[in-house]
C-alpha cells in the first residue's frame, strides 16, 4: 500500500491500481471532494493550484484543474510554483482554497495534493476528516454544461512572493548587498531553481552559482535537504570559493544552509538562527514542535520572550504560534514560518532573514553557528510487528519514567535536566520513531539506546 490518506492530503507512488497507488482516479476523487468542501465551507467558488517541478505535477495538476472545473469552479493554474507562494495567492486571490501538487522531500515516484483553507493555511485536522468523508462517500456533484467553471493561469505570483519578502522591515537588501556574497545553491532540479535565484537577485546578490536549477523534475539525489544528500555542494563550497550554500527541498518549504567550509549549519539552526536575528530587534514569543532542538529555548529566553512547544507537524505549530501570539516559529526541519508574511513554513523569507543576519553580524557563517549553543540530535526508530499495540508501548514507557516531566501532547516526551527524548508512533505503519537531543552527540546516542533497550524489555514482558 502506497497511497496515503490523512487530515492534511493524499499521498502516494503514481501509478498501480486505484486505492492503491495515487492514480489519475484517486487524484480526481480526492480534488472532487476537496472542492466540494471548499466551496460548501466559504461559499466561493475559486481554488488556486500549484505544483512543483516532479515528473508527474503536469499530469496530476491537469487531473485536478479540469475536476474542479467540473465541479463549476474557476480555477487560477499558478503552474511550476512554491508551497509558500501558493499559501499567498489563495488570500490575494480571495479563493476557497488551494491545493498544491508537490511530495515536499519524498522521492520523484510519489506525488502528493496538499490541501489549503481561505487563508492559504493547511486544513485543520477536522476540515481534513471531513474532506476524507466526502471521498470515501463520493458525495460531491458535477456542474452542468453552462455551469463550468473558468480557467486562467497565472505566472506572476513567485515574483509577488519575492517582493512581499523584499519590502519586510527586517529584510535589508542594502546590507546584503554591500557583502557581495558568493553563493552556491542546489534546488534538486524543481521549482527552487526558478524561485531561489530571482530572490537572490532581488536582495543584491549577484555571484551565484546554481547547481541543479533546471525545473525538469530529475532530482538528481535524494531530495530531502539532510547531510548526507548534499555532498555535491558541499564539496563545491569546500573549495573555499562561496560564502554560503543554500539547498532546498522540491516545494521549498524547506531550508538547508552549508558554512563557507563546506560543512553544514545544520537543519535544526536555520531556525534558531533566523528566530535570533527576529528576536534581536523585537521581543517576542517562538514556536517549534516537540522533536526540535532545545537551541531556540535557550536563544528565545535570552533575548526576553518565551517558548513554547507543539505537536509535530505544521499545522498544529501554526495553531500554537497563534495562541502564545509568536513572532516567528516553525519546525527543526528547516522550516521558518514567519507570520508577519503568512502562517507557513517559507524557505524564501528564510533565506532573506539569514542572509539579512548574516550581513549585519559581520561574521561567517561557521562563526554565526558558533555563536549558538550547541546541541546534538539523534534519530532513531524501531521497528515492530504489527501485532504489537503502539499505544500500549508508550503508555508503559510513561509510567516508567514519571519522575520526570513527562509531555503526551504527541506520543511521550520526556524531559531530563539538559537533554530530553521524544517517542512517537507512526500513523501508517508500526514504527515508534525515537529522537533524543543532548549537549553531547554520545549521551544523545545513549538516551535513544536506553529507550530502545526499555522499549525491548517491554515487549519481552508481554510475550
């Protein structure tokens, strides 16, 4: 089974049977419903769609603009675009909602709709229930002849993206460009490489190196924006040509930075970097879900404002960042959501934040990474037999450690003096995934090994 159905969109490998795979008729189904959903939710009749560079976006945007056409509504095609661009136009656009076609990080074989509300949000995990709903009743109507909806395509929003991020007040171009930074930057062969570089442009940067800019959809390595994916530019910036390099994933929610050594800044501090420099000229709250490193606690506190934690995921980052009223938060990932431009996470406001800190810190950047305190995060997962109840598992481990503070908002995390370890189940399969942080990379490796060996112990008991 690799067609995926959860509150936030469909997923999948393209091709196989329907039900199984994500084919044209499960990407027709799942639009239908979704339109039908909109349009029943605000009472408009406009849905923006959008698609990263992946082989299959031009077949699947084709599936999903001509079902909602049928289904009476007008549809505005932003073609080879971003998610956050997307996630802006469905405001300025006044639509229902939108869809972008894009599988973020995962490989070229699958493809994904994800699903956006009227303010160019994810759909919360209710609006997506009942979205499901729809589908799986197929209880959705198509228009008649006269009653088609329209079609128009629209290709200026990336540039209105880019000059939304240039006329920020913590975004200095004059400061970027009086660096005259040389920067390398891999866009996996999607729509990065068109966006990215205009961007660049547009902050003063004119020595650019573009390594796999081509939106042809190839990705020429696994395109989730880990270390061990980016060897190539990594060993082009070693050279010790470039200031900075800056890699993002396939839709460019995602911001992967490497030191002018060639190294990485690493994924968990692009946050933590650009919240520091948010903070530095306002005080404020910060946001990031419960698997991301304690650095933005320590740099949120130091300079005067609070943190807070949410469970994985965007959307419900999103909805803690609302509560606490934080001026900047995200994910660990590499995903910065920064609300004075809009409530997603942005790889392109990323980049004009950083390199504007950059420029007005007057270091390198392996000296910027210096600055933060250093902490080291292990990623780790076990594997069971599906017999073995998951919940069970977690509620055991709970129990064992509750002398310490212990957070259930998303599977158990358990906190320690100055290191902490996050269990969570899978939602498709039976994998507790296990993340430990510390201030040493050997004590975080033995915090996962402990809980391992705890989890096993439990298992053994039962059997």
């Amino acid at each position: 089974m690799t067609l995926i159905k959860s509150i936030s969109g469909i997923r999948g490998t393209i091709g196989g049977k329907a039900g199984d795979n994500l084919t044209p008729i499960d990407i027709v189904k799942f639009a239908a419903a979704f339109g039908s959903w909109a349009h029943k939710k605000t009472g408009i009749k406009k849905i923006v769609v959008g698609r990263d560079a992946r082989i299959s976006g031009e077949m699947a945007s084709n599936l999903v603009v001509n079902t909602l056409i049928g289904l009476g509504l007008d549809v505005v095609d932003l073609g080879l675009s971003t998610t956050p661009t997307v996630e802006i136009a469905v405001p300025e656009e006044k639509a229902a909602g939108g869809i972008i076609l894009t599988a973020s990080h995962n490989p070229v074989q699958w493809n994904a709709l994800k699903l956006l509300n009227d303010k160019g949000e994810f759909i919360s995990g209710n609006d997506g229930a009942e979205v499901l709903e729809i589908a799986e009743a197929d209880n959705y109507s198509f228009a008649d002849v006269l009653a088609l909806g329209k079609y128009r395509k629209d290709n200026t929003y990336i540039d209105k993206h880019i000059d939304k991020i240039v006329e920020l007040p913590l975004v200095d171009v004059e400061a970027i460009k009086s660096k005259n930074f040389k920067i390398a930057i891999d866009c996996v062969n999607s729509t990065g490489g068109i966006a990215v570089p205009r961007l660049l442009r547009a902050l003063g940067v004119e020595n650019i190196k573009e390594i796999y800019c081509d939106p042809n959809g190839h990705f020429p390595h696994n395109p989730e924006p880990l270390p061990e994916n980016l060897n190539h530019i990594c060993n082009e910036i070693e050279k010790g040509k470039y200031d900075l390099g800056i890699v993002v994933d396939p839709d460019v929610d995602r911001l992967a930075l490497i030191q002018e050594d060639g190294t990485p800044f690493g994924e968990e501090y692009t946050l933590v970097a650009v919240a520091d420099y948010v903070l530095s000229a306002n005080k404020g709250n910060t946001v990031s879900n419960l698997s991301s490193s304690m650095a933005l606690r320590v740099v949120t506190e130091k300079r005067g404002g609070s943190y807070s934690s949410a469970a994985v995921g965007e959307v419900n980052v999103v909805e803690e960042m609302k509560k606490v009223n934080a001026i900047i938060g995200g994910e660990g990932n590499g995903g910065v959501i920064y609300p004075e431009l809009h409530y997603g996470r942005d790889a392109l406001v990323g980049i004009a934040l950083f390199l504007t800190h950059l420029a007005k810190s007057g270091k390198r950047a392996s000296h910027l990474r210096g600055s933060y305190p250093s902490y080291h995060i292990s990623k780790n997962k076990i594997e069971l037999t599906p017999q073995i109840n998951v919940d069970e598992i977690l509620e055991e481990i709970k129990r064992k450690y509750a002398s310490q503070k212990v957070n259930t908002i998303d599977g158990v995390k358990i906190e320690f003096e100055s290191e902490w370890v996050h269990l969570r189940k899978s939602n498709t399969e039976p994998i507790i995934r296990i993340y430990s942080e510390s201030d040493s990379e050997a004590t975080a490796e033995h915090l996962a090994n402990k809980l391992i060996s705890d989890i096993k112990d439990i298992i053994t008991a039962k059997v």
